[in-house]
C-alpha cells in the first residue's frame, strides 16, 4: 500500500467518522459541554466568603475531567465506533471484497478514531483553559509549563483510552459490548481495585493508576499507588499495544 492510498483510506475513516452525527454529538457533550457547566455552574452557585471555580486549583478539577471523568467516555464512543462501525452497518464484506488487505481496513481505524478523539478533548481542554483563567478571581494561575503539560498528557491519556476501545471493539464486533465492558471497567471497577491494598502490586497493571500518576500535575484524585513514572508510562503503552493486537487478529479472522 503506498502512502498516497494510505492518506487516502485514513481521511475516507476519518470522514466516516466525522459523519457519525450521534457519536460526534454525544463524545462534544460529554468532553466539551462538561467542562463548560461545570465552571459556569461552580460561578453561579458560589457565594461571596467562596473561592472562584478557577484559577490552579480549577485547572486541577478540568484535568480531572479531561482526563479521567468525562473526556475519557467520549473517546471510548470514539474508538468503539472505529472498531465495530463496518461489522455492525454490515459493510465490513463490501470493503472485504474491494481487494483492500484486512491489516490495512484495520490499520487506519487507530489513528483516523484518534484524529477526531484528539480533536474532540482539544476543544474540551479549551474549554477548562478559558474557565481556569475567566473564573480565577485572585486566585494562582497555572503556568503556561502547565497548560502544554496539561494538553499534552489529555492528548496521551484519552488517545490510550481511544486506541485500547478501537481493539476491544474490533475484536468483540460489538459496540455496545464495548462501550459497557470499557465504561464499567474505568468508573466501577478500576476504582475499587485500586482501594483494594489487599491486591498490592497488581494494581500497577490498571489503566487508571497510570493515568493519575503521570498527571502533570497532582490532581484532587492522589495516585494510590506508589509506581514509577517509567512504570505508569509502560502500562499505557502495553494496554494499548495489545488491544490493538488482539483487534487486529479479530479482524483478520472476522467473517466477510
């Protein structure tokens, strides 16, 4: 495959993607509009002798939900749809049959979910940006260190979540299989087991102890477990890389 059939194939992905109106629209709500009520509610309902919403302490509460609250659940609709979108609208056969290898129908699906899950947590990121400094009041700011940091470990953290969805979804066929294992996993379960001590060192191996440790800076949700950066750095890494794994010989194997 050369590259200009490369490009082409990940922006045809990308535009499917892009044209998933309810995907699109639920991943602003729950990523963009989030972000926007919580500060705007936070300024309504404060009163005189409160702190405002924003300022360094505001911008710890965005990246809470950027990166572990609300963002994330936007790129799990994402990554599902990339995965299980062609299977589930019975046109994974057609794409089959075009002479397209199924390595390559699968390849684009990561990064043509990531362009649009990075595009969607940018403008929620944006949004935590704008009410962290329009609500400071006298409040510290966050440097400007903070805020690439910041942007950055979002980009990295919900792009993991978006990758590890696309290869869960690839190999289960399923959308909504996805969506509940991934949403029930992060918000029920892994918070459990990191509270769990009895579990000691097997908690390194969850996707939200690394997501909290390599925060940019320390969040109100504190790491539980005491693991390295390199090791946090390593378990994002190895939950993608097999998701993506696992996705791939799901595919190659699928039924046309």
């Amino acid at each position: 495959m050369t590259l200009t059939i490369a490009r082409r194939m990940l922006g045809a992905e990308f535009l499917k993607l892009r044209k998933k109106r309810g995907t699109v629209v639920w991943s602003l709500l729950l990523a963009v509009a989030s972000a926007i009520v919580y500060f705007v509610y936070a300024e309504l309902r404060r009163s005189s002798t409160q702190q405002p919403p924003g300022g360094l302490d505001g911008f710890r509460h965005g990246l809470e939900l950027v990166g572990i609250i609300m963002a994330p659940l936007a790129a799990v609709l994402i990554g599902a749809e990339a995965g299980a979108g062609d299977t589930s609208a019975g046109v994974f056969r057609d794409l089959v049959v075009t002479g397209r290898s199924r390595a390559a129908l699968f390849a684009v699906r990561v990064p043509g979910a990531l362009l649009l899950t990075w595009l969607v947590v940018s403008l929620s990121y944006a949004a935590v940006v704008a009410g962290t400094l329009l609500f400071a009041g006298s409040q510290p700011l966050p440097t400007l260190v903070h805020v690439l940091q910041g942007w950055g470990w979002a980009l990295l953290v919900d792009g993991a979540v978006c990758a590890a969805a696309v290869g869960l979804a690839s190999l289960t066929q399923s959308r909504p299989a996805t969506i509940t294992a991934l949403i029930g996993f992060e918000l029920v379960a892994s918070p459990l087991l990191l509270q769990t001590h009895s579990l000691g060192h097997a908690r390194d191996a969850l996707l939200e102890a690394s997501v909290v440790k390599t925060a940019p800076i320390p969040l109100h949700i504190g790491p539980v477990v005491r693991e390295s950066s390199a090791l946090a750095v390593i378990v994002l890494a190895l939950w993608v890389l097999i998701a993506i794994a696992l996705g791939a010989w799901r595919t190659q194997r699928a039924d046309a």
